[in-house]
C-alpha cells in the first residue's frame, strides 16, 4: 500500500477505477495497528489498487467523503465512493469477508473485494 497524495486520488476517481483508500494519522495507535491488518489483508489481492493518506495533509479529502475519525478506509467502485468504514475495524470486517467468501468461490482477485464492496 502505498502513500498517495491528493492528485492520486483524484485521478483514479476521475478514471473510474475500483480501489481502496487507507486514511489515518501517525500518532493515532488503532491507525498503526489497522495499517498492519490491512497491508497483510492486500498482499492477497495484488490486483486490487490501495493508497494511503495521512489525514493531517489532506483536509479537502477529509471534507469531501465527510471523514469524522481515523482510521477510516473508503472503498471505491468504477470511481464511486462504494463504503466508508469509520472507524475501521480491520478484525470485523476481514472476518466478514472470510465468512462471506467461505460461502461462494472467489473468482478473481479483485472479484472478491468488489463482491464485499
């Protein structure tokens, strides 16, 4: 996962694109913790497109998607806001995927996020 800045951002949203987006600050020790799980949880979907931003330097991020609290991770599909986890729980939400993937065969990589999303 990697550090984005703003125009990231804003060009995969412009592109249409399916992806992550991880928001946090570096004091925050839930954020550290949740950053672990989530770049773990990624290393499984290496097609599935992932950034990261520190929301002391994005305020216009943070205004746009109504961000309240980190860590936050906002999932977009084909460009659209798709969910907002906030605060994110890393642990519930890779469990439910877990428990909802055991249910039916992945068929792709990024197909199994999207099925989530």
């Amino acid at each position: 996962m990697q550090e984005w800045k703003e125009e990231e951002c804003k060009l995969a949203v412009e592109s249409g694109e399916t992806f992550c987006l991880y928001l946090y600050t570096p004091l925050c020790g839930t954020c550290q913790v949740a950053s672990k799980m989530l770049t773990i949880a990624l290393e499984l979907f290496p097609e599935l497109k992932a950034g990261k931003m520190n929301m002391n330097y994005v305020q216009a991020i943070a205004e746009s998607y109504e961000i309240e609290s980190v860590p936050c991770l906002l999932l977009f599909k084909e460009g659209q806001l798709h969910k907002k986890y906030m605060p994110f729980n890393p642990f519930l939400i890779c469990t439910d995927c877990l428990r909802k993937s055991a249910r039916k065969p992945i068929r792709s990589v990024v197909g199994f996020f999207v099925a989530y999303i």
